[in-house]
C-alpha cells in the first residue's frame, strides 16, 4: 500500500514511519494541509491518514475537498477531539473512521492492514449480486447509490453506505458492535465502538427514518436491519 500521512506532529510521523518500515509500508509524509492536499493530487495512493489540526488547511476542510473529488479511497482521520459531536463532523466530511490522539501503533496498523484486505478483496472477486432490493430500499453496490422508494439518499459517507448495504443483505440478523467492527470496517474490536453507533445514528437521520428506522437497536446486544416492524422509539 502506498499510504500519504498528513500530520504537523514529526514525533507522531516518526512513530508511524518506524511501523510503517516494520510492516512494509510505504509511506509519504507531509506536514501541512495545503501541501498534502496538492501530493494527494499528483499522487497515486491507497489511503490517507489525515491529523484534525493542520496549518495551512485543517483536516476536516481537506477531507471534504478530497471527497468531492475521490469517493473511494480510504480516509482516516486523527485527532485529539474525543467530543462526539467532533466525531460526527469528521466523519460528516468523509472520514470512514477516526483514531483518537494518544493512539496505539498497533492499533492504527491493525486499521490499515484491514484496508488492505478489503482492497485485495474488491480487487481479487467481483460481487455476483450488485443490486440489493429491499421493501423499501434499492442499493446499487457498483455505482455506491441507495434509492429510497424511488428517491436518491444523498450525501452518504462511504462507511455509511457499506454499513447500510451489509445491513441489508443481513435483514433480521442481529449484529453486536464487534462484529460490525470486524465486519464493515474490517479489523478486530479496540474498545471504540463509538465508531458504531454515530454510523448508525447518521444513517437513520439520513434516510429520514423517523417512522420506520430501519435499523434498529437490540438493547444489550447491538443492531440489526428490519423493515418488517415500526420502531420509531429506537
């Protein structure tokens, strides 16, 4: 994977490049919005790791102008604000996920290395089924479009639409935060399932679900995607 760092911290690029050569990955580092901005453009990479706090453009600016022009590729964003409310807007910007400053090493690899697999994946097979019809829901898988009764869902982050679409091949199957973790994002639960529940949460305002949710919580154990019954208290 050829990985683009944007970080003004250099201790924090020193770490993170000390496990990239462990691992083998290749990394670019640079230490200002504006300027990581323009390598994304004249780059070809796989993922991006963007710090919340950045001279010259700040992350959450960088990350929606990197989204208006690439809906793919992988974000994540690092930062020191642990607030939901800052969650929700980083991933509202595009972020797919989010690793909160003092992080684990181990912890941030075991992300990318989950992007890894994800990307082989997506490169090694092709979806037989690229259309996933519901009651009430039309999800095209190729074109990453979900159609409401007819009507375009706007605005859905890349994390929302793989959350929502796994939601719908599963109807009635209910899901723990773990393995969503594992599931939709792709790697092992680190005591954060926050990242879980402000998808959910998103995705039901969204798909403007007041009267039929969609996805519903299963209290004391997790979530699970059924159209079948009105759970408007959720």
């Amino acid at each position: 994977m050829k990985i683009l760092v944007i970080e003004d911290n250099e201790s924090v690029c020193e770490m993170i490049e000390m496990f990239f050569l462990k691992e083998g990955m290749d990394g670019k580092f640079v230490h200002d919005g504006l300027k990581g901005y323009h390598e994304f453009k004249t780059g070809e990479w796989d993922l991006l790791i963007v710090d919340w706090m950045l001279p010259g453009m700040d992350g959450v600016s960088l990350c929606r102008k990197i989204r208006m022009e690439n809906s793919e590729i992988p974000i994540i964003m690092l930062t020191a604000k642990d607030s939901e409310s800052d969650q929700v807007l980083g991933l509202e910007m595009g972020a797919d996920d989010y690793v909160t400053k003092p992080f684990s090493p181990l912890a941030l690899m075991a992300r990318i290395k989950a992007v890894a697999r994800r990307y082989q994946r997506n490169n090694g097979e092709q979806e037989a089924k690229s259309i996933v019809q519901t009651k009430h829901l039309k999800i095209d898988k190729d074109s990453r479009e979900v159609f409401k009764e007819g009507v375009l869902i706007l605005n859905l982050t890349p994390k929302e639409f793989d959350l929502l679409a796994y939601f719908a091949q599963h109807p009635r199957q209910v899901f723990t935060r773990e393995q969503l973790l594992e599931r939709v994002w792709g790697y092992h639960f680190y005591g954060d399932e926050r990242t879980v529940d402000v998808h959910v949460k998103r995705l039901r305002k969204k798909l403007g679900t007041d009267s039929q949710p969609f996805v519903h919580t299963v209290w004391g154990v997790g979530y699970k995607f059924d159209e079948s019954v009105d759970q408007s208290e959720d």
